[in-house]
C-alpha cells in the first residue's frame, strides 16, 4: 500500500500546529514557576484557598501561594507566599484572602503600606484580614435588615 505525500505533508503540518499551540498555552498561562522572596501572613481562615493561587497587588500578579499549614500551638493558618524580586513590599502592608468574582477561585490580595521598610525574605506580614464567605456576608445582610430601628 503505497502512501500518498500529501497525507504525508498534511501530517507533519497537524504535529507541528500541535505543537506551536501547546508552547503557546504553556506561556499564556504563566505556569513557569515563579522566581522571588519568600514571605508567610498568619489567618485565622483561608475559605477554600489553593497552593499555587496568585498573590495580586492592583490586579497585577506579583507572586503565588507556595504552601499552607496549621500552627499547632495557635490553631492560625500559616500562608506562605512567593513574591517577586522585583516587587519590594512595604512591612505595614494589608493582606487579604479575596475570591475572584462569584465563582472564581480565591487569590490573595496585597494592598501595599506606606511604610518605609521593607519587609525582608522569610518576614512575616501581620496585618491580615480572613476570608468572608458569601453565606457570611449574606448572614450579616440579614442580621442587619431584621434589626430594629436604633432610638425605638
């Protein structure tokens, strides 16, 4: 059975379009591993937060989450983080655990401070604030729509 060069041809173009579209996928979806300092943020609850979940300033990924533990002593979830080395943040800065959207996964939010030193390799961010559910905050709406008026 003899095999037509075309068919040939038309197989090599398939491969090597496969091939293109997957170094493609593999650069759109910053999948390499990100180069940094590292930095932990204790939390009382994470809600549903990843290993590998972005750590964003503005939006703008500036690091990722390498792991997660609990403090036996505390009962605190302890938050590693991997931030750029390029991105110096401030030791007075906000960290907060935040969901992308309605039913996006949960990221973790930098809202960097107005101090003038910076926090340094293995430091510890302290000023966190815990993720609120959306069953909590429709919680606390109704707690406060069935409360009655404040003077009656």
């Amino acid at each position: 059975m003899g095999r037509n060069p075309i068919e040939t041809i038309m197989g090599a173009v398939v491969l090597i379009v496969a091939a293109l579209f997957l170094v493609f996928a593999y650069n759109t979806a910053d999948l390499k591993p990100l180069t940094g300092y590292p930095v932990e943020a204790i939390f009382l609850k994470v809600g549903g937060l990843d290993t590998g979940s972005d750590v964003r300033i503005n939006g703008v990924k500036v690091g990722s989450v390498t792991a997660q533990k609990l403090d036996t002593t505390t009962y605190e979830a302890v938050v590693d983080l991997t931030i750029s080395s390029e991105i110096k943040v401030p030791e007075d800065s906000r960290v907060a655990i935040v969901s992308d959207g309605l039913l996006g996964g949960k990221y973790v939010r930098l809202e960097p401070g107005e101090s003038k030193t910076m926090i340094a390799a293995g430091g510890r961010l302290t000023r966190t604030q815990d993720f609120q559910s959306m069953e909590e905050l429709v919680g606390e709406i109704i707690f406060l729509a069935t409360q009655p008026p404040a003077g009656s």
